[in-house]
C-alpha cells in the first residue's frame, strides 16, 4: 500500500491482481486537523465517490478512513 499527497488531497493505493497499481480511496481535508472527508475509487465508474464511513458521518480521521477501504477490498465482514 502507499499513499501520494496532492494539496488539500491525499489517496491511498494498492497491487491490483495484474500488479498495476490502483487507487482505492481518498482522503480530502476539511480545513480541521483531525477530521477528512473519504471517497472510494469506483473503477466502473472510473471516479471517486464521496462516501459514509462505518461510524456514520462522510468524514472522520484518516485512520478510519484507510481501515473502512481496507475493510471493503480485502473482503472485513465486519463492514
């Protein structure tokens, strides 16, 4: 996994199955330290989406954010 920072703009990526690195979330800052919208690279339809992190609010710590798109493309049941 590794992640690239683009102004207020932070995404996180991982090996795809043919090794090609792909995009799997989003991190966007608020303006507060602690807290970071989150969006899902949707490869159908080849853009972000803002999303809902676990804990309910579209937004939360950068922590929360990367556990929740881990969760979903590693297949956490707890999601």
């Amino acid at each position: 996994m590794s992640t690239s920072r683009r102004s207020e703009r932070s995404s996180s990526s991982a090996p795809g199955v043919s090794r090609v690195w792909t995009s799997r979330c989003r991190l966007r800052f608020t303006g507060v330290l602690h807290t970071w919208g989150f969006a899902f690279y949707l490869a159908s339809r080849g853009k972000y989406e803002d999303n809902f992190l676990p804990t309910g609010p579209p937004f939360g710590s950068p922590e929360d954010a990367l556990d929740c798109a881990c969760g979903f493309y590693l297949g956490d049941p707890t999601l």
